[in-house]
C-alpha cells in the first residue's frame, strides 16, 4: 500500500513548524504594530499562542486570546469577527514577510490552552486526587 506524503503518523513535520512560528512571529507584530486600520481591532491587545499549518502549509489556524485575561463570550466573538473580517489584508502581511510559493489561508480560533491549564491546576488540587498521588508515592517507595 502506497505511503500517503502528507501523513507520517508522528506530529507536524519541521517545516511545518518553523513556518507556523514565522507566521505567528509575523501576526503578532502586525498586531502590535497595529498594521490593520480596523479600531475594533486595536482595542484589543491580542496575543497569537500557536499557529498550526497543514502539511501542504495552505491552511493556517492562528490561534488567538486577549492579552491578559479572558473576554466575555461576546467580546470574544467581536476578536475573532474582526479578525477573520481583515484576515486577507493579514495574508498579505504574512506573504509579504516570507518567501512561500502559496501565502497560507488564516483561519482564526480561540487558544484555550489557559482554561484547559486551569482546569488541570484545579482537578490536581482536589483532595482525592492528592489523595492517591500520595497513596502512589508511598507504594512507589516501599518497592526500594
């Protein structure tokens, strides 16, 4: 059966991920800058967590969160909508900063990484699961 290029099975390639950092390094300073004329999204200091390419690096998911601290649900929606309103003169910015055959499509989603953290700090703060950390610990050293 003939090995499909694009699926090797074990994460991004390295490519993969050097263009994603080189776009979100791009993003982010365009942002910073306030490169995009749109006063919705310069209100908003924004910080860009990851970028995901596709393997054929068409397809970019930026993702994105306000800077310190979390928007209400509406507030997130109006990021997100601005966004993804500018995302073509955000494609430029990017296709103009780097030298790729095809200037990748931007796709914009939310970076939950800092809820999913605090959802992990609280289930490891709860007392049965400290509980039986401990219990393991204590097996763990009566086998020395």
């Amino acid at each position: 059966m003939a090995k499909n290029r694009f699926s090797s099975g074990d994460g991004p390639s390295q490519r993969q991920l050097r263009v994603g950092e080189l776009i979100r390094r791009t993003l982010s300073d365009v942002l910073l800058r306030g490169d995009v004329h749109d006063p919705d999204l310069n209100k908003i200091s924004i910080t860009v967590g990851e970028v995901r390419t596709s393997p054929d690096l068409k397809v970019a998911t930026v993702y994105v969160a306000p800077l310190g601290g979390t928007l209400g649900g509406e507030s997130a929606e109006a990021m997100l909508a601005a966004l993804r309103r500018h995302s073509g003169e955000l494609r430029h910015h990017v296709a103009k900063a780097m030298t790729l055959k095809y200037a990748p499509d931007l796709r914009f989603r939310m970076d939950e990484t800092f809820d999913r953290l605090d959802e992990t700090r609280r289930l490891f703060s709860d007392e049965t699961v400290q509980r039986d950390i401990a219990a393991r610990d204590d097996d763990e050293g009566d086998e020395d």
